[in-house]
C-alpha cells in the first residue's frame, strides 16, 4: 500500500513542488489555509490552520499519515517583528500542534532556515552553533527544537533563499527582482548578504530521497555556489535578458529594514552530499532550467 503523506503548506513555493513531485509515489493529501490553488493541481486537499489544534487534530486523526511535511510558516521576516505572536504561533506552535496530534510513528520532516545562525561566518554546517539575529530567526530555531525536543523520529532540512520556477510567489527573492526587472521597475540589492540560494525542484527531489531512505536528523541544502544578492539579481537579469542597470547595488543598512538579516550566510551541503548522494547544482543551471521551463 502507498505511504500517506500530509503536506502542510501545500499552496507555498516548496509545498506546491513537493505535491507536484510526490503525487506520483504516494498518497498525497495537501493543506493550507486557502486551498484553491492545491485543489486546481489534481491532489487531494483540506484546508488546515496548523495553530489551530481541533482543526490539526481532526484532520491528523482522520487521514493517519505516515509522514506528515511540514512546509506551512510565516515567513515574512520583518512583519514577523511586529506580528510576533502570529509568527510564533505559525512557526512554533502549529508544528507543536501536529507533534501532538500525530502518532508517535507519524514520522515529521520539517522545514526550517538559514536564519537560525547570526550570519557572522556562513556557509554553515549542521552542527554550527545556532544564534538566530531576527523574530523569525527565533521562530525557526524555536520550532526545530520543539521537534527534537519532542522524542519523535524526524528531519529537519534548512534551506537558504528559497525559490520556485515561478513568478508570483511572496516568500520567493527571485520572483521579486524577476517580476520588477520585467516591469522594467529599478530595484535596490544588497551587496553584503551572501547565501547558495535553494532552488524548490531539486530540494523537492532531495525530500523524495529521504523520505525513501527513512533519513533522519538535520541536513542542510542549498545551491553549489556563495554568491551575494545583488550578484544573484545580476545573473538573473543576464538569463531572461531584463536590463541589469536597473539593478542599484546598495548595503544593508541602506534598507533600513525591521529585522536584521545574516550578512555571512549560506548553508555548507557536505554532510547531505556525502551521506545521501544527491546532487547540488550551479544557480546558474537551475535559472537556465526555469528559462527551459518557461518557453
Ligand atoms: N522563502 C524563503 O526564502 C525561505 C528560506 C529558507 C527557509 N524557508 C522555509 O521553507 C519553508 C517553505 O517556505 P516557502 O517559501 O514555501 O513559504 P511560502 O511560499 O510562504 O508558503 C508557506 C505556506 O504556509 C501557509 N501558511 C501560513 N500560515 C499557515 C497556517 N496557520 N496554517 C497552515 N498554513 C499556513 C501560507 O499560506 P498564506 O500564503 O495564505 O499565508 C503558505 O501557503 C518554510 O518553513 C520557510 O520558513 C523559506
């Protein structure tokens, strides 16, 4: 019989890939708060508020997964520092709320960031000391450790600068410079925030192999190259042919920004490379795929 998988999140960037990716294998049951979306890409779905425990408890009882993917979060960083308990509840308590609810042979795979380090000597390895510099950062850190804390099997991957193929996603650095350069709109990128950015295919098919090989643990996971964000906005000028003079490198402190950001990031992907064999690609290859994908 195939395994069952609940994916929460299912309508974000990655939730929407792992969904495309894993209908194929198992039985896929997707949620979110608004399930329009999931329900036009033919897998099953319900929506669930994860900081709601009735509705995750429900649910989670009803369906009895074998592996529950937990993609949901708040991710808007700065409007975390002022939305602190909605931050908090999404991140830390929605996953506590599907711990609780689950089996304890539920097995949780669990998405977490880059921004649970400071960013003072990125790329990190998974057992580099964690100091969260933001709100978010905190949420993140908090919910890893309400997992580990939990005596539950589980796998946590951290991923930096996520983004999908496409160009309307909110929590996605590409689609924003990818949408305004095609509007022809002028945008300031920072010069002093370095990360190998996480492109959601791969990383998609990253979770596909752990989940076959019961992988355990923390892995980190991200692109083969640590390159800035302005540098990063260059080459995607360059592979859709926008005009990159409307790129204005400027500085972090320049933005003024409500949550401070690691400057020195970037995830090392050594352990996931050698432990379980899987490939990690240039950004460039990954852009020229989303280019492939799109004509
Ligand atoms: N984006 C990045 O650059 C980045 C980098 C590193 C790590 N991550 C982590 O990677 C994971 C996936 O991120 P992503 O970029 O795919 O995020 P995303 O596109 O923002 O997707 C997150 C999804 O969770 C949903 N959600 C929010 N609150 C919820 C709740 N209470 N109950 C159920 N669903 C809820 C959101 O719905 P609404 O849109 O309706 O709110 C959205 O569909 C997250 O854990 C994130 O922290 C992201």
């Amino acid at each position: 019989m195939q395994k069952k998988i609940l994916i929460t999140g299912a309508n974000g960037q990655l939730g929407r890939s792992l969904s495309n990716l894993l209908k194929d294998h198992f039985n896929i049951l997707g949620s979110d708060l608004n399930i329009a979306n999931i329900e036009r890409s033919s897998i099953a779905s319900i929506e669930m508020d994860i900081t709601n425990f009735e509705n995750v408890n429900n649910i989670v009882k009803k369906y009895n997964p074998d592996i529950i993917i937990n993609t949901a979060a708040y991710t808007n960083v700065d409007q975390s520092e002022v939305h602190r308990d909605l931050a908090w509840s999404v991140n830390v308590h929605g996953l506590e709320n599907i711990i609780k609810a689950s089996e304890q042979s539920t097995r949780i795979i669990h998405i977490s960031s880059d921004y649970v380090f400071d960013g003072k000597n990125g790329p990190y390895k998974e057992d580099d000391k964690t100091y969260p510099i933001s709100y978010y950062g905190r949420t993140k850190l908090a919910g890893e450790n309400a997992l580990r804390g939990s005596r539950r099997k589980f796998l946590i991957l951290r991923p930096n600068v996520l983004y999908q193929s496409t160009t309307h996603d909110q929590a996605s650095f590409f689609a924003w410079v990818y949408t305004s350069l095609n509007q022809e709109k002028n945008i300031n990128v920072v010069t002093d925030q370095t990360s190998n950015p996480t492109w959601v295919i791969p990383f998609s098919q990253v979770i596909l192999k752990c989940i076959v090989l019961n992988t355990e643990g923390i892995y980190h996971y991200g692109s083969d190259d640590n390159i800035n964000r302005y540098e990063f906005a260059l080459m995607i000028a360059r592979t859709f042919d926008f005009d990159e003079s409307l790129i204005n490198p400027i500085i972090t402190d320049d933005l003024k920004q409500l949550a401070a950001r690691p400057k020195h990031s970037g995830l090392c992907t050594d352990k996931i490379q050698s432990e379980l064999d899987v490939k990690v690609y240039p950004i460039q290859y990954c852009l020229d795929q989303i280019k492939l994908g799109m004509n």
